[in-house]
C-alpha cells in the first residue's frame, strides 16, 4: 500500500513535467493548428534561463588568497561574486541561492520574446503547410537550438541548486500514519508540482474566464467561423504562442534542480511529451494534463522492483506500449476530438 | 424491384434522429433525386449508401445484395461511383493519371502488387482512359496536374473518372453546389448527355431545384430525416408539402 | 532499356557510372595537396554512401510516394545488421546469406509493424512507428543483450561456430566477410601522378546492391502500383471510393522500404560485421528523413544525393578546425583573419549539427523539393536567361 | 592514364613513381606489398585519436584530445616533456617516435558504437592512420578495438570501465590502461567496510547495459564477501533523465546504502535526485545511510554539483597525486590549458605514450611487434606508481585510488579527494575469470 502510494507521488511529480509540456504542446495544436517538434528545445531554454541568472549572479572577480596556492603552486585566486560587493556577503549569498525560483521572473519575458520571435518568424508561413512540414521544420530548429546552447554551455549537465531552504525530503508516510521513511518526498519536488498546478489552473482559467480566453478557445474549436466574425485571430493567436512558450519554459526553470540541465534534455522530454499529446488526444487541454499525469504515474509503477522482475524491461517501454494500446483502441486519444489530425 | 433499395433505415447521431424509417426505391436506369431542406438528412441518407456510415436499422440493397457493413471500396466495387458536393481528386496527379486509376481500380480490383509494370506499357488501360478524356473534353490537359484545374474542370473530371468504372449507379452529391451559373449548366447538360448515352442508374441529391428538374425522372422529398413524399417532377412542383417544407429555409 | 523509358533508362546510367567512377570522382584532389581533406573516396565513406543511399530510396517508396513519415525505420536497419551478424555467427562469412537474410528478417519485422502502425494515419502514425522504433532500441540495449549485444553492440568472436565456414583463419584471427572468397575489405590503389584512388571490394557490392534498389525503385515509381501509392498520398477519400483498399498498398509500401532498410542494415554488417543498437534510435530514423527531405522527397534521385550529402558533412566537413580555417583565409589581415574564424568557428568541425539543422530548416521553408527542386530551379533560371521571353509555368513535378 | 601505376599505398609513399612499370597490378588482394597496415614509410607517422566530440560525452572527449595534443607536442620535443621525464622508460628521446614526426588526426565517436568505428575506419583508410586511441564508453571501446584487430592497427583504449574491454571482448591488437569495474569493486569493498561497517544492507541501481552489469556485479561479489548484504538490485533505463521512482522506494527496503552503479548523465541525475530525496539526512538501522559510486569522474562529479560532498568511489588517477609522473603531468597541461587534467586526459595522454615507447623499444611501427613490446611490459612514473600490462589480457594492473567527494572545495577542480591508494595486489584477478580469447595480433598484412 505504502509502496504503491509512493510511487503515485513520485509519478505526479514525473507527470508534472509531461503535463506542463504537453499543455503547451496542445495549445500550439489547438490554436495554430501546428506540430511543434521545437517544443522540447523551449523546455530546455527555460532550463537554461535558471542556467543562465545563476551564472549572471554568480559573475565575480577574483581575489588573491594570502597563504595558499592552486594546484600548480601559484597564489590561489578565489573567486568573489560581484553580489557580494553590492549586498553584502550574507545578502549576496542569498539572491544567488535563490537563482532558480528568481529566474521565473527572468524567464518569463524571454519565454515570452522567444515564443512570439517563433511564431511570427517561422511558425508563421507554415500554417498552410502539411503538418510533415511543419513537423520538419521544427525538427530542424529543434536541432539548432540545441546546438546553439550546447555551444554556449558546454555538453555537460550544469548543477543548478534549488534554495538550500528547499532541500531535504519530508516523511509524508509518517504524516499519514505509515511507518517512518517509507514515503519520503523532497521538498523541491512537492514546490514543483504545486507549481504545475498552478500553471496548469491559471492556464485554464485564463482560457475559461477571459474574453480573450473565450476567443481563443472557439478559435480552437472553429477558427474559420471566428475568423469570419472579424476578430482578428491570428494576433491573438501569436500571443497563445508566446503563452505555451512560457509554460514551457518555466517547466524548465523549475525543473532545472531536479536534473542539472544538459542541450539534450529537450529532445529527451520531446519524445515522450508527444507520446502524452498523443495518449490524451490532439487538441485536448484536459486530455494533455491527463495523460501527463497518468503517464507519469503508470511509469513510476513499471519502475517498481517487482513489476520489473515479474516482466524484465517493463520500465523501458511502458510509456510507449501504453501509448500503442491507446492509439490502437481508442484511436482519437483519451479525450480527444473527431477528425483531428487523421490526414 | 429497384436496382437500390433502401428499407426503413434510421440513424441516430446521440439525441439527434438524422434519419428515420427512410424507404426508397430507385428503379434502374433512371435519374433519381433526392431533395429537402438543409439538415433534411439527405447527406447522413447518401453517406449510408456508401459505407461510410452504417444504419442503426433498415436495410439497404444494392441489386439484390446487401451494401451494410461493407467498406467503401467494396461497395465501389460491386459498382457504385460517388461524385462529392466539392470536387475529390488526386491534386498532386495528372489529370491522365486521374483517369486511369478507377480503369485500373475495375480492371484489378481493391489490391493488386503491379509494382513491376510501367503504366505507360498498359496500353488498355492507357486508351480507356484516353477516350475518356476526350469524351470529357478534358484531352489537352491530360498533362496537367488536376489540382490547378478549374473547378468546373475538376467537377467533369470527377465525373469522368467515376463514369471510367462503368458503373451501374452513379451517385451525385449536390454536383453544382457552389458553381456560377454557366458552369452549373455545363455539368447539366454534361449528366444529361450520360443520361442518354449509358445504361446507366443516377441517384442525384441537390438543392438547386434548376438542376434536379432539368434532369430528374423521379424525385424524393426528405424532411426532418424522413421522406415526405416521392414522385414525378411535374407533380412534385406543384405540391403543397413540399412548397411547405421548403418555405421555412428558402424559395 | 531495362524496361525504363529513355528518360529514366538515362538517369540510372548516370547514377551507374556515378557509383562506378565514384573512387576518382570523390578524390579530385591530389593527396599532397591542402584540399586532400575533402577527398571523399576511401573505402568506409563510399560504402556508407550508396549504403544510406539504400536506406534513403527505401525510406522514400515509403514517405515519398504514400506521405506516411515514419519515424522508426531504423529499427528495420538495426534488424537487418542483428539478422546479418547472426548469419556470420553462425552460418559462414559469405556476405549473400546475411544479406538475404537480412531483407527477410526486416521484411517480416516490417509487416508487424506496419500491420499496427498503419491503422492510423497522419502524425498518429509517426508516433506509433516512433514508439516502436524506441522500444526496439531500449530492448536491444538492455534486456535482450544476448541477442543484441546490448551496448557493445553485437560482434563476431573466435569462438562461433560458423557452421559452413571457419571459427577462425589459419593465423588465429577472426574471419572477414567475403563474396566467395572476395574479401569486402579488399583493395587495390591506382596512383596517377600525386592523384591516388581507391577501389574496394565492399564498396563495388554495396554500390551493385545500391544500382539493383535504385532500379527497383524506377520501376516502383512508374508502376500502377507506384501510382496508387502516390493516389494515397494525394486523396485517401477518392481512393476509397474508386473501389481502391488503401491498406494493403500502404503496407506493401511498409515492407517494401523495410526491406530496403534491411538491405542497408545487412550490407552494414557484411561491410563491418558489427550491429550496435543505437543505429536504431530514433535520431537514426531522423537521419533519414533528413536525408530524404534534403535530397527531395517523392523523387528518384533525391534521397540518394540526399544521403551523400549528410555523410559527406558528418565524416569531412566535420573534420574542419580552425587551423584549417586560419589557412584558407590567411590571405586576410591578421585581425579580420581572426574575425573570420571567429564567426565562422561555432558553424564547422564540432558544430557541424549546427550547420546540418540551419540548412534542413532553410530546405524545408525555401526548397520542399530538396536538392533536386533547387537544381531544377537552377537549370530553369539558366534557361530562362537564354530564352527570356518564355513564360515560365508552373514547376514540373520533381521526377 | 599513361602515367598510372597500380600499387599499394605504401609503395606509394616510400618510393613515389619508383615502382612504375615494375610492379604488377596486384588488384584485389589484401595488401602484399606494404608490410602491415599503413606503415609509416615518409618522414612522419600518423595517430588517430578516435573521441567524443559531439553528443554526452564532448566536454570529456575534449580533454582526452587536450591530453592527446600535449602528448604528441612532447613526443615531437616540444614543452617541458611532461611524464616523458619520469617515466622509468627512457626509450623516448622527443624526436617524435622512430625518428619520425607525430602527426595525428581526430575522429568524433559521438559515444555510439557506429560512428566510431566509422570514424576510426576513416582515419585508417583515409588518413593512414597506424594507430587508434580514445573513447569514452565500453561499448565504444569494444567495437573500436574489434575494427582494429579486423584492420591490422593498434587500438590504445581510452576511458572504458567496463571488464569486457579486456575480458570477454578482448582482442590481441587492444590494449587498455584503465582500471575495470572488477578493480573497482576490489578497491571500494574494504574501504567501504572499514568506514560504514562490515553489516550493511546494500540497494543497488544499475543502467540497464553491459558496463552497468560488470560493474554491479563486481561491487556486489566484493561487498558480500566483506559482510555485506544487498537487498535488491534494480536496472535503471539508460534513457532515464528522472531517476526518482527508482530511489524512492530504496528506503522502505531496510537498505541502509544505495550503491549508484551509473555514469556520465545517468550518475549526475541519479546521484542529484539519491540527494534531494535527503537520503544522506536519514538513519536507517541505527546507522547513517550512505551513497557510494563505484566510478567517479570529475567532469562528472561537476555536473552533480555539491551533491558528491562526502560519498565514496573509486577513479583511475587524480591530480592531486603527489607523485613526480603526476605532478610534471598536471604542470605541463595546467601550464597548457589553465586548469588540472582529468584522469580521462591522464590515461590518454599515457597511452599514447606507453605506445610510442612501445615503438622505439620494438624498433617497428609494425603492430605485432608493438603488441610484444607492450606485453608484460612494466613501468613506473605514469602516476599510478608500478604498472603491469599484462600479457595474457593487455590490462594494466596498478594502484586504483578510493576517493571521496570533498566537503568544502577550493576551487571548481577540487571536488574529490583522495582517501587511500590501494595497492594492486588487491586488485589483481585471474585473467582467465571473464573468459574470451585475445586470438592472435593482426598486423594486416
């Protein structure tokens, strides 16, 4: 019972991610009607935003230490952050602990800028494309950000720590009664799936409560007819790309302590975000968070020790055997809607 | 006994009863259209035809045979050729090449592997569909690809390729929907010359009344999924009912 | 000739006398020269160009003519290697048997595959081929090692039993693949002054196996069949209602490129009798379509320039530091020099994949057609300046 | 064509147009002519340093290849001469190798089996390349040095971990310096025991591939024999970036340390999530839970950040060795690059090396004669103090180091620190225990 317990914890935290991605993949789908395979490199920009303010805060200057040497005899030289000199060393050292959830603030205005750059410089001419194309073209971009960031950061992972406040685990087991240290939950990773809740609710219900929301989602539901009625669509629609950008993008930020951010962590949650667009169904919004969630949750069971001695490689292809058995069975995906995608 | 006939079908789309004890009869060799007002079902009742939806009841018979649970293609090939409301063609085809895929569909069935023949060594083929072009007056563009055609052009080579199958009924989805006016009387007196030239059964549905006198021999009336009434032209005209049911939507 | 009209009886003549004279073409220049980095002819790069080549025109009956983009066709391929190596293992070194089983065991893999993955269309279908594909790799490097070999790959050992050859020559080595008894890694050297060309065994087998795909593939393309596949492409509907089953002529199109795939796979291994399993991961299935797009979908001769093409880049243009770049512009003052290197820099050697992806975007937007609608709309323009006043159409379609 | 001359590159390149008219075609046979593969025959011998440039494993591959630079600048008799100075060894004079000038070409492995032996075909074939060294991964390694013995060229393994490099997959034409999961475990057990005590309960996490399988199993047989007992092992996928439901249930399991058999990304995310979960915090049978990382690396250790503070493993070099092979080698590359070696650029750099010495010693580039020369040869001053490479396997046996992730690092070099350097007598096996067959060394001919 615990066992289980514990790993549908652990799976909506791992389906946090998916669900995130997925959202936004399903907006860009939903709205513009377009399969973007660069959504895995925003996820990884986000990322890299967290990166990118705690190396911004961490910039320094070095300052001799009397007495000791480096490892080639030298004078040593250490390096002091420039935070330090303006705040003081207490305050200084608190800003950069805090990098990550203060690169939020940071990411969002570029998410937002990379999102609306996207769309209005690529995403744009391919509306009346084949959705091959489209898959192409943002395959190939998908590469060159990627690479681009690889060329700036280097190919290994680059830690980047969550506030030392947040570290640790929490007995949840003990809360509920269970033995203690048998459901253990770290911090960060509860901050991260209430942060996915709250993206996610704010999302639907800037959808649900906005006239811009409302626009947007008949638009989704029929975009000639709103077109027709003279509202001008397309603007509004850059601007939903700018959004799924961001919410890609601060799934990143966040989820950059969880795993030190590397140039492939894109392509590594691509694969398996369309796999969940795919499950819950093209076009659906509470299809895409759905299937994150379970997908996340039925992957952390195929993990457990003894699912995998009773079937050897369970763990490896779960998702995409489920993936199979949904397509095959319900051919639209969990939620999705008629004639969406079948050409 | 009609070459088709349909029995009490009906269909249900959830709450909504799209069609409901429809029975016709189409007699061979004649032109029969199928009229009513938007939402009249006339499209659900067409779509049953062809296997594309399956009646919740009824029968539906194609000379003596039953069409149900067949998939498309194999109603196509018991001999039933569907002309859309909006031209389908190959786009990215020739307009020759168009024209001989229903040849090679009737010569070789659903499937055939001829991954090892060149298409231009079918010599039969290559003049059926030859002789088809020219009837359709379409020879000259034989080289064109069919999507930058008119669409006057695109409607008489749907046409042509369905006509290419020699096939025993011939179904017409609202075939000038859409048209000008000269292009509409084109397709006219195009279906009208097949008319007389084949043996050959049409079943036509259309809204533009011009077009289903000049060519109908037998008309249905569809109203609310069910058929009101069903007669000849002339006496359809003048029938109150219809005029009634009509009313509501358009003169 | 061959059954072929004149104009493609005169394409596959090019490519043939293309691939025959391949080892001069590829070395143009002499091996003292600072150019002898872009000779391209020594044996491991051709053959992996008529190899990817295989694999590309296959890929292409597929993407090409139906529109189905399948993400997982290197799985075929990595199949194709495993059933080739197998065959080494335990039958003999003659290439012919791996080979053929190879496109076999491909071929039926293929048909599973497909008979699943083409109930659905659309990127429906690319990610079911997507999801097999990746199951296939997570499985060969894991759990089913003993078949696969896992991360090592699987390879020959002295200790096999090769039961129609021997576990090991005379000297105590591991035999090598061979075509009754011609070694693939024979070679012979032509020196014509400081120019040197190389002619290899494997190559010339590979690049036979590579003008036979090629010539199926014309016949393919200009068969009813080939037809019908392109029907599919362009109006499911239509086929559907002109008494045409589309299924079973998108999964012969399914097996047919499987089985391409595991010509390639199995000439692979009999080139280099090793399979490792990430040649089935699905950035290997995007390598092909890469490749195919690059080159020109839905033509004949796309896919394979377009495989020439990615080889080309990945094995010399990668190999570009900038110590050959401060050569090349050297003539420069010293500080535009460096400029120069500096942008330049982060676009060649190591950031070849860079340059790949800026490149396949600006295909995909400026260029649908590949390579080949680029040269056509060359060749065009150049008419078109001699004849000025001939109205240009509408594009051909790209043979 | 009049001018034409069939022959074999190495007639080629000795004698120029000598030969024409004289020899006879000799088309399609393997190389009669030349000697052995691609025998050096101008005034220069070329080495192929085959490693990751793109993929994973670049920012490793690139320190292999700073490693290999220097290496070759040293044979050439440029720089200080690095370990050329303290090796015990004085075959090497720096007028390159055979009185002939280093030259070398670079090959990108991209970490895949395919592409590297597709690279290091490249540089055989294309470049004339008489030896192949490099890598980062033992599938690499393995496929790579399979190609070589195929090709008749020397193959000097670089980073692989993994026994079968130069157990079950070893080859006559390869040869490996690095140390191997068996040593790693052997080394890491006693230490172990001596620290968290002889009866722990272990849990481990293995990637879901060959090495991880070696590796496993090696810690495992030594741990057990100290006392230890392992309560579950679990294979993680190699493509796992989130290895959280894999460590969660780790306590619940009585297990009171979790042994991480994983590397690269998969040791940086495990490790990093083993960290959040705030195991190390925990008591589980009245004892302090701990990590242990049978292979560490410090590029590796840097992208897990502070999370190795305190957690033991083992490593094949490091460069805080106080020993004068080490000292003069991180002062020539810091001197170089800025900033100390990893011990991936530490056993390029000694191989490439440990193989020109082996040439001048064998007086030929011929590798069977390199092979014997290499062959129970044994050195000093290579930094990990006396070194076997054994003849019946072409592993080298030396010391292995035991170190730890330190505390309060000075600088972002400094993250391990060196606990005990176990001597090699500990960590000697039987050569035959993992089987295979070297066969016999193919020179090519």
């Amino acid at each position: 019972m615990d066992a289980i317990l514990l790993q549908i914890l652990n799976g909506l935290d791992k389906g946090s991610a998916y669900a995130l991605i997925a959202l936004g993949l399903t907006l860009i789908f939903g709205t513009l009607g377009v399969v973007n395979f660069a959504h895995g490199a925003l996820f990884m920009i986000g990322a890299f935003c967290s990166v990118t303010l705690s190396r911004l805060f961490s910039l320094s200057h070095k300052v001799e230490v009397p007495g000791e040497t480096d490892f080639l005899g030298n004078p040593l030289k250490k390096d002091v952050p420039y935070l330090y000199d303006i705040f003081g060393e207490s305050t200084g050292a608190a800003i950069i602990d805090w990098a990550v959830p203060l690169s939020i603030l940071f990411a969002i205005p570029i998410m937002l800028a990379v999102g609306y750059a996207m769309e209005r410089g690529l995403i744009k001419h391919f509306y009346k494309r084949p959705h091959a194309d489209q898959i192409l073209v943002t395959f190939g971009l998908a590469i060159v950000l990627q690479e681009v960031i690889k060329y700036y950061f280097g190919a290994n992972p680059i830690p980047t720590p969550a506030p030392s406040a947040f570290t640790g685990s929490f007995d949840f087991g003990a809360m509920l009664g269970f033995d203690p240290n048998t459901i253990i939950y770290p911090y960060w990773r509860l901050v991260y799936f209430a942060f996915a809740v709250v993206i996610i609710g704010a999302v639907f219900s800037f959808l649900q409560f906005t006239t811009f929301g409302m626009v947007v989602r008949a638009g989704m539901a029929d975009r000639e007819t709103v077109g027709l009625l003279g509202i001008n669509i397309d603007r509004r629609f850059t601007i939903m790309f700018g959004i799924a950008a961001a919410v890609a993008g601060l799934a990143g930020v966040m989820y950059a302590p969880i795993n030190s951010p590397n140039y492939h962590m894109g392509m590594d949650f691509l694969v398996l975000s369309f796999v969940v667009v795919v499950v819950g169904g093209m076009g659906s919004l509470p299809g895409a968070v759905l299937a994150g969630f379970l997908l996340g949750v039925l992957e952390s069971f195929a993990s457990m020790r003894e699912v995998i001695d009773l079937i050897p490689g369970i763990n490896q292809v779960i998702i995409y055997l489920v993936a199979i058995i949904i397509l095959l069975t319900r051919p639209r995906g969990l939620m999705g809607r008629k004639g969406v995608m079948e050409d | 006994m009609g070459i088709l006939e349909v029995k009490n079908v009906g269909k249900r789309f959830g709450g909504l009863q799209a069609l409901s004890e429809v029975n016709l009869s189409v007699a061979e060799n004649s032109c029969h259209a199928i009229i009513g007002p938007n939402g009249a079902g006339k499209s659900t009742l067409l779509n049953c035809l062809v296997g594309k939806l399956i009646p919740d009841s009824g029968s539906v018979m194609f000379d003596g045979q039953s069409v149900l649970g067949r998939a498309p293609y194999e109603i196509n090939q018991m001999g039933i050729s569907r002309v859309f409301q909006t031209p389908e063609i190959f786009g990215d085809l020739t307009v020759m090449e168009n024209m001989m895929i229903p040849i090679f569909a009737k010569r070789d069935g659903a499937f055939r592997m001829h991954a090892f023949e060149t298409i231009t060594n079918e010599k039969q083929v290559v003049e059926q569909a030859e002789k088809m072009l020219e009837e359709m007056n379409m020879a000259d563009k034989r080289h064109m690809h069919a999507a930058a055609m008119s669409r006057g052009d695109k409607r008489r080579l749907e046409i042509g390729m369905c006509l290419s199958q020699e096939p025993r009924l011939l179904l017409l989805d609202e075939p000038t929907a859409g048209m000008a006016r000269a292009d509409t009387n084109n397709t006219i007196d195009l279906l009208k010359q097949i008319k007389e030239e084949r043996d050959i059964t049409i079943a036509i549905i259309e809204h533009d009344m011009h077009v289903v006198f000049s060519l109908a021999d037998r008309i249905t009336v569809l109203a609310q999924g069910t058929p009101l009434v069903e007669d000849d032209p002339q006496n359809i005209k003048g029938n109150p009912k219809v005029r009634e049911a009509y009313l509501g939507e358009s003169a | 000739m061959f059954g072929l009209e004149k104009k493609d009886t005169s394409l596959l003549l090019i490519v043939a006398v293309l691939t025959m004279f391949a080892p001069f073409i590829l070395n143009p220049f002499p091996t003292d020269s600072a150019l002898a980095q872009f000779n391209a002819g020594y044996p491991d790069l051709m053959q992996r160009f008529v190899i990817f080549g295989i694999f590309a025109i296959g890929f292409n009956i597929l993407f090409g003519l139906t529109g189905y983009l399948s993400f997982g066709h290197a799985a075929f391929l990595g199949v194709g290697s495993y059933a080739a190596v197998w065959m080494f293992k335990l039958i003999g070194m003659n290439v012919l048997p791996a080979i053929l089983l190879a496109i076999i065991v491909s071929g039926l893999f293929s048909v599973i595959i497909g008979y699943v993955s083409l109930r659905r269309s659309g990127i429906y279908f690319s990610i079911l081929t997507l999801a097999f594909a990746q199951m296939s790799f997570a499985l060969a490097y894991s759990v089913l090692t003993p078949i696969t070999g896992g991360e090592t790959g699987l390879q020959l050992a002295l200790d096999d039993p090769r039961i129609l050859g021997v576990s090991q020559t005379a000297e105590g080595n591991i035999p090598v693949p061979s075509l009754f008894g011609l070694e693939m890694r024979s070679t012979a050297e032509l020196v014509v002054g400081p120019w040197e060309f190389v002619f290899n065994v494997g190559y010339y087998t590979s690049a036979l196996f590579m003008l036979a795909s090629f010539y199926l593939a014309i016949r393919i393309f200009r068969s009813p069949f080939g037809m019908m596949l392109r029907a599919v492409k362009s109006n499911q509907q239509r086929m559907n209602y002109t008494g045409l089953n589309t299924r079973p002529y998108t999964l012969a199109a399914f097996v047919i490129s499987g089985m391409y795939a595991g010509l390639a796979g199995g000439l692979m291994a009999s080139m280099d009798p090793l399979a490792g399993a990430e040649r089935m991961q699905w950035t290997a299935s995007g390598e092909v379509v890469l490749m195919t797009i690059l080159g020109g979908a839905g033509t004949l001769i796309g896919p394979v320039l377009g495989a020439g093409f990615i080889k080309y880049f990945e094995n010399i243009f990668s190999k570009i530091n900038d110590n050959v770049l401060h050569g090349w512009f050297a003539f420069l003052p010293d500080g535009m020099e460096d400029f120069v290197v500096f942008i330049i820099h982060p676009f060649i050697g190591k950031g070849w994949h860079l340059t790949l992806g800026i490149l396949f975007m600006m295909v995909v937007i400026f260029l649908p057609g590949g390579l080949v609608e680029g040269g056509q709309r060359i060749s065009s323009w150049v008419r078109g300046r001699k004849s000025e006043d001939k109205a240009k159409g509408k594009t051909e379609p790209a043979e | 064509m009049t001018k034409s001359d069939v022959t074999r590159r190495g007639v080629l390149k000795s004698g120029a147009m000598v030969g024409a008219g004289v020899a006879l075609p000799t088309i399609f046979t393997a190389s009669s002519a030349a000697a052995y593969t691609n025998e050096p025959t101008g005034s220069s011998v070329t080495l192929g340093f085959n490693v990751p440039q793109t993929g994973p494993y670049a920012d490793e591959g690139a320190d292999e290849l700073r490693a290999y630079e220097l290496a070759v600048e040293h044979l050439n008799g440029g720089g200080d001469g690095g370990m050329m100075n303290t090796f015990s060894s004085k075959a090497l004079k720096g007028n390159g190798i055979l009185g002939k000038k280093v030259e070398f070409v670079t090959g990108d492995t991209q970490t895949k089996s395919d592409a590297a032996r597709a690279s290091a075909k490249s540089m055989i074939e294309k470049d004339g390349a008489v030896m192949i060294t490099g890598g980062s991964s033992s599938g690499v390694a393995v496929a790579v040095q399979a190609l070589c013995q195929e090709a008749g060229v020397i193959f000097m393994a670089g980073l692989t971990h993994s026994n079968d490099t130069t157990g079950k997959d070893k080859r006559a034409n390869g040869f490996r310096h690095f140390f191997n999961s068996y040593m790693s475990g052997a080394a890491l057990a006693p230490i172990l025991a001596k620290n968290y005590g002889n009866d722990r309960k272990a849990y481990h996490l293995t990637a879901d591939y060959n090495w991880g399988y070696t590796t496993e199993e090696a810690v495992r047989t030594s741990t057990e024999a100290m006392g230890w007992e392992t309560v579950a092992a679990v294979k993680t996928p190699l493509t796992a970036t989130d290895f959280s439901s894999y460590i969660a249930p780790v306590l619940q399991s009585g297990a009171d340390v979790l042994v991480l058999n994983h590397y690269g990304g998969n040791m940086v995310n495990s490790l990093t999530n083993a960290v959040q979960f705030g195991l190390r915090d925990k008591l589980v049978n009245n004892k302090n839970f701990e990590i242990v990382v049978p292979l560490y690396s410090r590029l590796m250790a840097k992208g897990a950040g502070a999370n190795v503070k305190g957690i033991y493993g083992s490593t094949n070099w490091h460069w805080s060795l106080q020993d004068e092979g080490s000292k003069a080698f991180v002062k020539s590359f810091g001197t170089k690059y800025g900033f100390p070696p990893s011990q991936a650029a530490h056993t390029c750099y000694v191989q490439a090396l440990l193989y020109a010495d082996a040439c001048e010693r064998a007086g030929t580039f011929n590798p069977c004669g390199v092979a014997e020369a290499l062959e129970g040869f044994e050195f000093d001053g290579m930094g990990n103090g006396k070194t076997l490479y054994r003849a019946d396997d072409h592993q080298c046996f030396k010391d292995v180091l035991v170190v730890r992730g330190k505390e309060n690092p000075t600088s972002e070099f400094d993250l391990l620190e060196i606990v005990e350097v176990t001597p090699v007598s500990q960590v000697t096996y039987d050569a035959s225990i993992f089987g295979g067959d070297l066969g016999t060394c193919n020179n090519g001919a």
